[in-house]
C-alpha cells in the first residue's frame, strides 16, 4: 500500500514555492499539498497557461516530489460565508475581494473553486482540499434562539451555491475533499451527515480528515474514518494537545493567541499530543485508504524547520502498512 507522505504548503506560503519543495525534499517527504495562494500555485493561470503548469512540475520533478492534491481553502471560504467582512479581505486574492460587496465575493469565490478543478485536472492531480464557508456557523451558540427554519435555510444555501461548482469538479473528473473544521458547514459526526444529505451524496463530494479539530471537540476521529469511510479522499496530518483540567481553560479558546497556555487546546507537532495515531493508520488500513497522508504544520511553539523534518519521522515510523495476502489468517490456519 505505501502511502505517500505529503507536506501542506498552506503553513509555508511566505515562502517561495521553489524553496519550499528544496526544504521538503531533504527532510524525506514524497511530495507537496500544494496550496492555491502566495506563488505556490495560481489556479487561473494553471486553468489556462500550459507554460505555468509544466513550470510547477518543473520544480517538483527537480527536486523528487510529486503532487496528489491541491488546496483553496481559503477562496472555498468565501462560498458560503455570512458575514463577509474584513477577515476575507485580508485572506483574499484581490480579483475575488473586488469592490467587497459580499454577495459578489461569494460570487467570484465560486468561480475561483472552479478554476481550481481546472487547475487540478491540468497538474494530472484528482483532489482538491478545501473549506466551504457556511451561512450558519455565526448560529453556532443558539442564543439568541435560532429556528430551524433558518437552519434548514443554510444548508439550503449551501448546496445551491456548491452544487454547480461541483458541476465543474465532475466535468474535469475531480473530487473535492471538505475539510470538517469548525466555521464549515460541517464540524463535526452530525454536521457532516446534514451536508451530504443536502448535497444528495454526490459522489465527487467527500471529506478530509484532519483529527485535530476533532479531538479538541471531544469527537473520536477513528469513528469518524469508519462511519464516513466511502468519503474519506485525503488524510491531513496534525495534533492537538488538551490543555484542560484547571478549571479555568475552555474549549473555544477565549480569544487567546496560538500557543497561549490559557487556552484549552494548542495545535502540537506530529505525535506529541492527544491524537491516537496508531488506532487512526489502523483504521486506515481497515477502510483501505490508498492516498496520500498529508502534514499540515501548526505547531506555534516549536520552529517549523526542525518540527516538519521531525513530523515526517514519526509518521512515516508509524504508517504501517496492513499484513500482506492475509497474514493472519495463513498462521493460524495449519
């Protein structure tokens, strides 16, 4: 099976793309999650310019990498949102910022996904990694109280806004994976059902599975593998660790700084916190994912350079593949 380890550019971005794959390949990685913003890949001019693309292959075949998926999280974002506001300035690229008028953001964030299809389909890679944005995670809290009827209302949205960009993913023959992630219409085991369904479980829609945000809302991230285990089509990689217990350190963080010990739980290096990894590669293994498992670097209180070569360590000590030609079953079968 051998799954590739893959390195998400998204942390790296301030970086020169050329730089990024220099460093990822001397610490042993197999290739890049590369991510739609900084100089790492342009989607508009890899939908259209073929001089672009082999420019990204270029660098990749230099330095030994590959690529099996790309990322926009942040353009996927601005589908959905509500309220568009400052935030999505300050994470947009300026054609999709525009004049801000939201409605118009939301607009050319659409387009932009599916550009990004396009993009994919040309770099030979068939998944792409994002967010959605969600008309109703301002809701989260349910006070003052909200009606279903406005609940039912953001799924609604969220499909008539997805449903035609995922026209384009199939007309390219690309999936997308939804990062579950809390501020996306799904967050979490229930959220998740409620979007497929809205969606009507088109097959080019499915999941990445990123267990961090999991654990620090109390979910178990190897259930979710087996419960959604036909969606999983990309697997990140990164930590969290609780910080609990005090009496005094919440869940939501209580708008305190990464890193800060006041808050209820930090993003960790790769091993070093609460996530179980040896149940989770076994689960994969048991639902027989074959793609790639991507780091995804967040660590704040530790230096990125040593952090990432180290992540890429640990996992690939512990990505073990399952007993070939049934193993098990041969020894205890004389």
């Amino acid at each position: 099976m051998s799954r590739p380890i893959t390195l998400f550019t998204g942390q790296w971005a301030d970086l020169p793309f050329d730089e990024v794959a220099r460093l990822v390949s001397g610490w042993g990685y197999d290739g890049l999650e590369i991510a739609c913003w900084g100089d790492h890949l342009d989607v508009r001019r890899a939908a259209e310019d073929d001089a672009y693309v082999q420019s990204r292959r270029d660098i990749l075949d230099k330095y030994g990498l590959n690529v099996w998926a790309i990322s926009n999280h942040l353009a996927g974002q601005a589908v959905c949102d509500d309220p568009i506001d400052h935030r999505h300035q300050a994470i947009l690229l300026e054609r999709i910022w525009g004049d801000g008028d939201p409605e118009g953001v939301r607009r050319r964030a659409a387009e932009e996904m599916t550009y990004t299809a396009r993009a994919a389909a040309r770099l030979g890679v068939d998944t792409v990694v994002g967010f959605s944005g969600s008309a109703i995670w301002k809701y989260v809290a349910m006070f003052p109280p909200v009606s279903q009827e406005a609940i039912d209302a953001g799924y609604r949205d969220f499909a008539d806004r997805w449903n035609p960009i995922m026209d384009a993913f199939d007309a390219e023959g690309v999936r997308f994976a939804l990062e579950v992630h809390p501020s996306e219409i799904a967050y979490d085991y229930w959220t998740t059902e409620r979007t497929l369904e809205a969606i009507e479980h088109r097959p080019s829609f499915g999941l990445n599975w990123d267990p961090s945000h999991m654990v620090w809302q109390d979910l178990d991230p190897v259930s979710f593998l087996w419960d959604f285990r036909d969606r999983i089509y990309h697997v990140d990689c990164k930590d969290t660790k609780r910080q609990i217990g005090n009496g005094r350190n919440g869940r939501l963080g209580s708008h305190l700084a990464w890193a800060d010990p006041r808050r209820g739980w930090d993003f960790v290096s790769t091993g070093h916190g609460d996530v179980e990894w040896e149940a989770a590669f076994r689960m994969l293994n048991t639902i027989d994912y074959r793609g790639p498992v991507s780091i995804e670097w967040e660590d704040a209180g530790m230096d990125r350079l040593r952090g990432a070569a180290e992540a890429v360590e640990f996992v690939r000590s512990n990505l073990f593949d399952p007993p070939e030609g049934g193993a098990f079953d041969a020894a205890f079968s004389q």
